[in-house]
C-alpha cells in the first residue's frame, strides 16, 4: 500500500516541481488574474460546491462527528462568499516575489543585497474546514509556489468541488494547473508518503489539531512550519490600569474561546489582586469555568483548584487557570516554563516593565497593553495567513506572503574581479 502511495506522491511531486520552476517566473497580472477567475468562479459554481458539501454532511452525520467538527466543516452561501472574498483580498496584497532589498556597495564596487524568492512547493496538510483549500492554494500562487494540498477525508467532496475551480481558473489565467494539485484520495498512506517526500516537496504545513502536528512534525522529512499549543498568557502587573486589566483579560479569554491566540492563563501581580473579584465574576457570568492558586480560590467560592497541570493546557473552552505572582519576574518565570511560545501580554503603565516583558519573554508574539487575540495575520497587516508558527526558523508568528519566500544572495557587478 505504502508503495503505491509513494507512486501517487512521486507523480504529483513531479508535476509540482514542473511548476514551481514555472512559477518563479511568474508576473504579478496573471496570479493576481487566477486568483480573481477563481472568486468569480465560486461564486457562479456555487451550487456544485455546496451539493458537495452536503455528501460531506451527510457522511459526517453517520460517522457521528462531533458537532464542533460538523460546523467546521459546514458550507453555505454565506461561507463561500466569504472564500471568494478572500481570493479577492489576496490578489489585492502587495507580491512578494523578486522584491530586492538591503542594496549595499561594497568596497571592491560590487553590490550585495537580497532578492526575496518562493519557497518551491508546500505541502499543505489541514483537516475539517474546506475553506483552507482555497485560503491556502491563494497564498501558495500568490507567493509564486506549487501547493499539494492534503485535506481531511471527512471534506473530501468539498475539497475537490474547490480544487477544480482552482485548477480551472489558473487555466484560463495561463498560470500551470499543476501549481495547485489535491490529493483526491483518503488512504491514509498517501500522507506518510507527503512526509518523506524530500526529493520533490521544499516545505510542509499542518494546520488541525495537536496529533495532527505533532504527527506531522515527528514523521516528516522535510522542514515544517508549525505550532503545536496556543497556551498563552495575560500578565496583570502592579503598575497596570485597573479597568483595561478587565477589559483585556475578558477580551482575551472570551472574545472566542476555541482558538490558539486565546488566553489560558491570567497571571496577576500580588499588589493588583483588587482587580481579580470583578475578572473572576465577570468570567463566572459568561459561563467560564475558573480554576486557581490558593490565593485565587479564597476570592470566590465557584473557583475551582488549579493544579500542575492546568498551567501547562491548552483548554481551548470556557475554562481558565488564574496564579497570584510575587512579582514580574515569578511571572515572567512561569511563562519559561509552560508557554508553548504562542502569545503572551502584559498590563501595565510601568515603562521599564513593559520594556522588560517584551524583551525577555522568548514567544513569537509579545504584547505590551493589547488581547492575545490580536495575534492573528489579518491583524498585523499581512492580508491573510496560512498558520501561525512558534519555531524559530525560517519564520515565526503569523504566516502570510513573506512567510511564504525566502531570501537569496544577489550580486551586481561592473566587470570587478577579485584581486
């Protein structure tokens, strides 16, 4: 079985390859003309895209899938119209492709500068929500690259109703059909093939749930651009406002609770524990489960007992974990120490704090005064993303166009020879 995955991986590896060559050299008009073919295209396919949606529907209904899954999963009109607009939007973002940057004479009269360039071909390996297939194949043309797009079998109807749409488009924009290639079958071998596909495949991203990536990252033989936990943290501290504390904290934990930029732990200040009775009971009337230190307990009698491993979850639901620190650097400590390096902020008016915080707390977003759920590519201005990483290398945080190129050397001469 593994054998004849492999064989169904080499082919598309060997298509997609093809045309990550051809995208190098592709202007701007025609991927932004795709792009813009493809959001006309789901607009007047719509019909098809949604009776293949409802095969899904149907099937997630007699598997029993959850029900948050189910709505993941869901298209409507509404929804795809959102897709379109999408499409739309990252046709209207700046290219990325061929920017030169950091230009510099040299003493021996030789220029030396980058030139930003695709990464090759992205292998892109998500579950549930049929509309990455679009979201992720746009930011993958965009950025000049060939896609292999490996959507989650409870989708695969819905995914190929889009990936044809897609391919169509970049056909009548003259663009390679091959720079966006789905993998039409559920054998679950075919990932495992994805995986070790080094020879054609420069990059892997996972976008789904924790053993999904963690599977992803363990098994692949190819770098991967991912994070795993999105356990992230408000710090209360002495010196902060009072009622933006409040805001910011509640802001954080409810605004949506099933995402990684969510707060999962609230940090407090010993001297900024007047603020605590009214998060706590603001949080207990929305429904959220609070759980604390002992300090935190004896504020509320609904405040449950946090323990060991409360501090390092990810709860991703009406639940938080709430510790009374001695100070910024307990606080600071604690987040060394659980944080998974996704998003983490501080409150305060205190200068040196906030100057403190943002340097030493090591995540690939750090706040000063703002909600954890701003860690999000839209908000930071890149148009949209394709994941947010919490690696180091190549790049960190939200995932959009840039993230999405590398840089190269270039060197502009006049005839210099080294003596």
């Amino acid at each position: 079985m593994m054998s004849d995955a492999s064989q169904v991986i080499e082919v598309l590896g060997i298509r997609a390859k093809s045309a990550a060559q051809k995208m190098r050299l592709m202007e701007t008009k025609h991927k932004d003309a795709a792009l813009k073919i493809a959001a006309r295209l789901l607009r007047e396919d719509m019909d098809d895209v949604l009776a293949a949606n409802a095969l899904d529907m149907k099937a997630a209904d007699e598997h029993n899938l959850e029900a948050a899954l189910k709505d993941r999963l869901a298209l409507n009109p509404e929804r795809v119209e959102a897709m379109a607009q999408g499409l739309e939007e990252i046709a209207a973002l700046p290219d990325p492709v061929g920017a030169i940057s950091d230009l510099v004479y040299r003493p021996s009269g030789i220029q030396v500068g980058h030139m930003r360039v695709p990464l090759g071909v992205i292998g892109i390996i998500y579950e549930s929500r049929p509309n990455v297939t679009a979201d992720a194949a746009a930011l993958c043309l965009k950025s000049g690259n060939a896609a292999i797009l490996r959507g989650g079998s409870e989708a695969i109807h819905s995914n190929q109703a889009i990936a044809l749409i897609l391919r169509q488009a970049l056909k009548e924009a003259g663009v390679p059909e091959d720079a966006v290639q789905l993998i039409n079958q559920t054998d679950r071998a075919l990932v495992g093939a994805l995986l070790a596909a080094d020879e054609y495949v420069d990059v892997l991203i996972p976008r789904g749930g924790k053993s999904l990536v963690s599977r992803v990252s363990q098994d692949a033989k190819v770098p991967v651009i991912k994070h795993l936990d999105g356990i992230c943290h408000v710090y209360i501290d002495k010196d902060a406002d009072r009622e933006m504390a409040v805001d910011i904290a509640l802001n954080a934990k409810t605004h949506r609770y099933g995402v990684c930029n969510a707060m999962e732990t609230l940090l407090v200040h010993q001297d900024a524990m007047d603020c605590l009775p009214v998060i706590i009971k603001r949080l207990l009337d929305k429904g959220v489960e609070v759980r604390g230190c002992d300090k935190t307990q004896a504020l509320h009698q609904h405040v449950l007992a946090a323990n060991e491993e409360d501090w390092g979850t990810e709860y991703l639901a009406p639940v938080l974990s709430i510790r009374v620190v001695d100070d910024l650097e307990q606080a600071i400590v604690h987040i060394e120490q659980y944080s998974s390096a996704h998003t983490e902020t501080i409150v305060t008016a205190n200068y040196d704090a906030g100057q403190l915080f943002l340097r030493q707390v090591d995540s690939s977003s750090v706040m000063w005064n703002a909600s954890t759920r701003f860690a999000d590519g839209f908000e930071y201005g890149l148009g949209a993303e394709i994941g947010i990483s919490t690696d180091r290398l190549h790049v960190r945080g939200p995932v959009g166009l840039e993230g999405l190129t590398t840089q190269k050397w270039i060197v502009l001469g006049h005839g210099e020879v080294r003596g």
